[in-house]
C-alpha cells in the first residue's frame, strides 16, 4: 500500500470488507439452510409420525375446510361410513353416508351434522347417530366429538371429527332396557297374583276356622276322641295356613304399596311396634328398651311393621332366660344405622344370610312358631327405602340386626 497514493488503498480496503461481508453472509445462509433442511426433516418425520397414528387409530378422523369439502379421511372413517370421503356438499352427506336418527329411518339433519356444526365454530360433544351405510355392511352407532380448527388470527378455517363405533353399548342397553322393562312386568304381575291370591284364600280360610270352632264346640258331646283330635289337626293348620297367609298378603302388601315416604319419627313407630306385642312380650316375660331414635325418611306404617318383625324375633328366639331386646340408632349422614339387639340363643354364621330369604328357617316349628317371611318382609321394606339390612351374630351371644334408611335432612351426626 502507497502511502502517496490513499484513494487506491481506501478501495482496496472496502473490497476486502466487501469480500469479508459476502463471506460471511454466505456462511449465514448455508447455516440457515442446513438448518432449515433440518427443520423440514423434521416436520416430515412429525407428518410420517401423524400419517402412521391416524392410520393405525380404530377411531374414525375426517377434516373438512371451512367449505365443506372434506381434506382429510383416516382409514377407520371410511371403514365406519363404509365410503371414503366424497365430492359432495354438507347437505349431502346425510343421504350418502346414510346418517340417521336414533329411530334409523329419519335422515339426520345435515346442519345439525357434529363436523357441519364444527365448521361454523361450535365444540360437539358425544353426539350419537345411526349410520346406515348404504354401500357397505350392515348400520352401526356412532359417538362423534368435533372442533373448529382456527388459524393463527382465531379465524375457523375448518373442522375435525372423532368417530367411535359404539354399537355394540348401545346394543348391551338396548337389550338391558329390553329385560329392565320385562322384568318389571312379570314383577308387578306376580305381586298382583300374590296379592290377589293371599287375599282371596283369607275368606275361605276364615270359613273354616269359623265353622271348626263351632264344630269343637257344639260337638263335644258327640264327637269320639279320634274325631275331636282330627277337628283339632284341620283347626290348628287352617289357623298356621291363615297366619301364613297373613304373612303372604303382607309381604305383598310392601311390593304394592302406593304410600309415600315422609319424615318420620323413628321412635314413634318403635313405640307402636311395642304396643302391638304387647301380649308377646308379657307371654314371654320380655324387657323391650329403647334409645332415643332419629328421624328417618320412611312410610310410618312399614317402619312399624320392620321394627314389629325385629322385635318379635329377639323376644321369640330364647332359651329359657327371659328375653332382653333393645333398640338403638347411630347417625352417620345421609343415613341412620338402626340397631335390634337380644340376648337370646343367636344365628350360625352360615345362615347369617339366608334367613332373609322367603321360607327359610333355622329352626323347626316345633321348637319356635313362625312362617319364615318375616325377614323377606323386613328386607323388602328397607330395599325398598335405598337401605340395606343385615344380622351380625354367633350362636348362643344373642344377635343385632341393623338396617339402614335415609336420615331426614337437619339430623344432627
Ligand atoms: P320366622 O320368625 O317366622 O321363622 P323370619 O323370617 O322372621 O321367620 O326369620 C327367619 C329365621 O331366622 C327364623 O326362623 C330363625 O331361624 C332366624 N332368626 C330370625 N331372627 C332371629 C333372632 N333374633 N335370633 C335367632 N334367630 C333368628
């Protein structure tokens, strides 16, 4: 560089700057298209990776753009529709994809399609169709869930649908329905029969006894001892056939029953239970005590008649000691836990659950009186509040029998 020439050096200078600049804005876009080969690499990978998901995904996926044409359609859409995606506007696509009401012969509203709804921005959730798929195999039920897709500025640009195959749900309830409703008639049926039957045999039943007591009496003179011990048999098993009848009627009295539930006063009821075994309880030499009880939501008249039964049995099943019951409750929101408990000869364990059953009995006539229906009664009384009742015992430590009800709303824990 001469010193006695400087407009030749400043030139020089700027092209070696130039130079370093071109250098250097090269270096910065190879870096950047090396990086943006990356970039697209990478986005190929996260597309193979998309393409291999919707593909192997056994829910259905279709996209349609803001127009209604459909863009996108993963294997199992078309294999639920049983047609891929067509060249046909919204209004269509009920007809040709054979989309139905739940009755499968009113077509499906096109605007009210999940993917249609979707487009125009709205969020579907579990909307449930039947399609027919008129070109494929036979209709199937479908859940479908949609949302708009936006772009960056929130404008709906389109929509994606999620369609599941639900048929065979919606086959298990319909069936479910199906059995619910039958059993619920043959229910009612065998109550009115059972009803209707116990009722009817009372009047016969009470001719009977009737007419044997009077035989019994005005024919104890000129009956021979064999026939009077006969009249005895047919009079003490028409009164067991009458007492069992009684049992029957009540029983399906339970089932029957058109009364309302209401707050009640559990110890009221207890109390009016005490009342009528009054003579029980004297015959049997009995101490009945009570703790204060709450207030449950119940039909007066059966809470009567489960504490009468509960009672009943701690008093009649002892062995010679005299009978001690008592009755006590526990509140434990939203439910009261109702407590029996005596003293007297208790329950094997193994038949700690048949005795609700109707009929069974652990013991002989002969060493205690009774139907076996006095258990079922109880328990259907308390199915029939939403609770639950059960018996906690082992032989010769007496037996609790608790049963559960709704507390009335207010009750103290
Ligand atoms: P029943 O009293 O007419 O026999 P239940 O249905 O009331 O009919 O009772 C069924 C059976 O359960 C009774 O026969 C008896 O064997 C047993 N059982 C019920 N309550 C008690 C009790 N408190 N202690 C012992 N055994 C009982």
């Amino acid at each position: 560089m001469s010193p006695d020439n400087p407009d030749k050096s400043d030139a020089v200078a700027e092209v070696r700057s130039l130079r370093e600049r071109v250098r250097l804005l090269e270096e910065r876009l190879a870096a950047s298209d090396r990086s943006m080969q990356a970039q697209t690499e990478s986005l190929h990978q996260k597309t193979r990776i998309l393409e291999s998901i919707l593909d192997s995904m056994s829910d259905g996926i279709a996209v349609a753009d803001a127009r209604g044409h459909l863009r996108m359609f993963n294997p199992a859409a078309a294999d639920l529709l049983g047609l891929g995606p067509i060249d046909a506007p919204p209004g269509e696509w009920p007809q040709r994809y054979g989309f139905h009401e739940a009755d499968k012969v009113t077509p499906f509203p096109p605007d009210r399609l999940p993917l249609v709804r979707a487009i125009h921005g709205e969020s579907v959730d579990d909307q449930e169709l039947y399609v027919s798929r008129p070109g494929g195999p036979e209709g199937l039920w479908l859940s479908i869930n949609s949302r708009p897709i936006r772009d960056a500025a929130g404008e709906v640009t389109g929509g994606v649908s999620v369609l599941r195959d639900v048929s065979r749900r919606v086959a298990a309830e319909a069936a479910l329905e199906r059995r619910t409703a039958e059993l619920l008639r043959s229910n009612t049926e065998l109550e009115q029969f059972a009803y209707v039957a116990s009722h009817d045999l009372q009047e016969p039943l009470r001719l009977i006894l009737s007419y044997g007591d009077l035989l019994a009496k005005r024919g104890r003179d000129r009956l021979d001892p064999g026939a009077a011990r006969f009249l005895e048999e047919i009079v003490g098993n028409a009164r067991r056939m009458s007492d069992l009848v009684a049992d029957l009627l009540a029983l399906s009295r339970v089932g029957t029953s058109t009364a309302v539930v209401e707050a009640c006063d559990a110890g009221l009821q207890c109390d009016r239970a005490l009342a009528s075994l009054r003579d029980l309880i004297e015959r049997e030499g009995a101490t009945v005590t009570r703790d204060e009880l709450p207030r449950l939501a119940a039909v007066p008249g059966q809470l009567q008649q489960l504490f009468q039964n509960l009672i009943a049995n701690g008093v009649k099943f002892h062995d010679g000691a005299a009978p001690v019951v008592h009755v006590s409750a526990e509140r434990r929101p939203p439910l009261g836990v109702v407590s029996v408990r005596d003293q007297g000869i208790g329950i094997d364990p193994a038949g700690l659950e048949k005795i609700f059953a109707m009929f069974t009995r652990l013991h002989t006539r002969g060493e205690f009186p009774g139907s076996g229906i006095g258990l079922a009664i109880c328990r259907r009384i308390v199915e029939r509040h939403g609770g639950r009742i059960w018996a906690e015992s082992s032989p010769g430590r007496g037996a609790i029998f608790r049963f559960t009800m709704p507390l009335v709303e207010g009750e103290a824990a």
